[in-house]
C-alpha cells in the first residue's frame, strides 16, 4: 500500500507581538527540557495523535521533492552544509527558532524531536543511519553559541546536531528549497517585533536527500516518524 502523507500547513504566529523593549528578554522564552524529562512538549499535556499509524514496513513513501545542499554553521561555529552534517543517512529536519513561545510551534517541534533521541537511542542500529537536524531561521539571535547552549540543555543521547546560518541571505536558498515560509513580524513603523509567522513543518529525508514526508501539527507523532525511519531504512535493504 503507498501512502502519501503531507500535512497541510498551519500557519503559526509564535507569540504576541512585544514591545521592542522586551525582545532581549524574550531570549529565555524557549526554555529547554528538563534532562530526566523526555515526555514534557511546552503543553498543557503530552502530544497524543489521534490515530495508529500503519506498521513499519507495511506502506512506501513517494518521493516529495529532492533537496540540494546549503551552506550552514554548526554550533562550533563552524562552516558546515547540509551534505556533510547528514552524509548518506536518514535525516529528520525541524525548523525552528529558539526563542518562539508558540506552545504548537517551535517548542512542540522540539520535544518531539526530543522524544525522537530518546527513542533512536533505544534502537542503536536504526540510530546510526539517522540524523537529527534543528536548523534555526533566525540568524540573528540564534548564533552558533546560543544552539550550542541549547543542545546542551537538551542532551541528545544520539546524532542530532543544533546548527543555524550566517545570516539571512544564506538562510534564504535553503527555506526556498525545503518549502518553508518565514516571515518576519513588524510594527506599524516597520520595525521587527522579534517574532516570526511561519508554518510548522518537519521533514523527513531519505539518504538521496529526497524529501519522503513532511509533518505538522496533528501528525508530528513519534510513532509515526520512527516507523517511517524505520520503512525507508528496510527500503534500501531490498
């Protein structure tokens, strides 16, 4: 059975507009998750979908669309592209900026991919043909520095790196390609609020870099993102 599942896309205004005076403080409001914590999401309650996704195994995935590479800066600082960070594994991409106080939006992308690392890391030869990718969007404030703070903060137990790019002229290329809008928030004035809209989107990437599905609220479950993982990995066993 082939299925093809695509989220639709929700748009997310992540947090009210703040007065310019508070956007220095607003840096605090993405809090990491406790370490001992895999199960908190930033919500009242734990993401539940309501649904049972289909055994691993049981479906394929159709080709989305193919990604080509772009140029990035691990939390090291250093000069880095999508290529070399994942290499010819499996990669789930979530794009997020850290300081989004949306609780369905960046926050929940994260502790899912958290419940992710928790999980991989309980199935090690499915760990090692993946990558785990936080990519931030904004530049800006989301230095190499502050997503190294953040991974920390996190502590992946596997592959899952916290990178962000130069600036937003080489950010650009890269959310055009994967399809994901960001727009930045402004003050009748037109200064910049701090905040961003953006549509929630993860996405899955198969060792050619082809994307294979694209989550969102309402589809974001880990069951359903490690059984896929686990459908493409027995896909190139074939």
């Amino acid at each position: 059975m082939t299925r093809h599942i695509v989220a639709a896309a929700i748009t997310l205004l992540c947090g009210a507009p703040a007065p310019a005076r508070a956007i220095d403080a607003s840096l605090n409001a993405h809090p990491p998750v406790g370490a001992g914590d895999a199960s908190y999401t930033y919500t009242v309650g734990p993401f539940i979908a309501e649904y049972e996704p289909p055994p691993a195994g049981s479906y394929s995935l159709p080709v989305i669309d193919r990604v080509d590479d772009h140029a990035l800066l691990d939390s090291a600082g250093g000069a880095t592209t999508l290529r070399a960070l994942k290499g010819e594994r499996l990669a789930v991409v979530a794009f997020v900026y850290t300081t989004c106080g949306e609780a369905a939006g960046c926050p929940l992308a994260e502790a899912i991919m958290q419940r992710l690392d928790r999980r991989l890391a309980d199935d090690a030869a499915l760990a090692r043909r993946v990558r785990l990718l936080t990519i931030s969007f904004d530049p800006e404030r989301d230095t190499p520095a502050r997503m190294a703070a953040i991974r920390t903060a996190f502590d992946p137990k596997t592959d899952w790196a916290f990178v962000t790019a130069a600036n937003e002229t080489e950010l650009a290329p890269l959310l055009a390609d994967f399809g994901q809008p960001v727009a930045k928030l402004t003050y009748e004035d037109g200064t910049w609020t701090g905040l961003y809209r953006h549509v929630l989107k993860v996405f899955l990437l198969d060792e050619q870099n082809r994307v294979r599905n694209i989550y969102s609220t309402g589809l974001m479950s880990p069951d359903l993102v490690m059984n896929d993982l686990r459908t493409l990995a027995a896909e190139r066993e074939r």
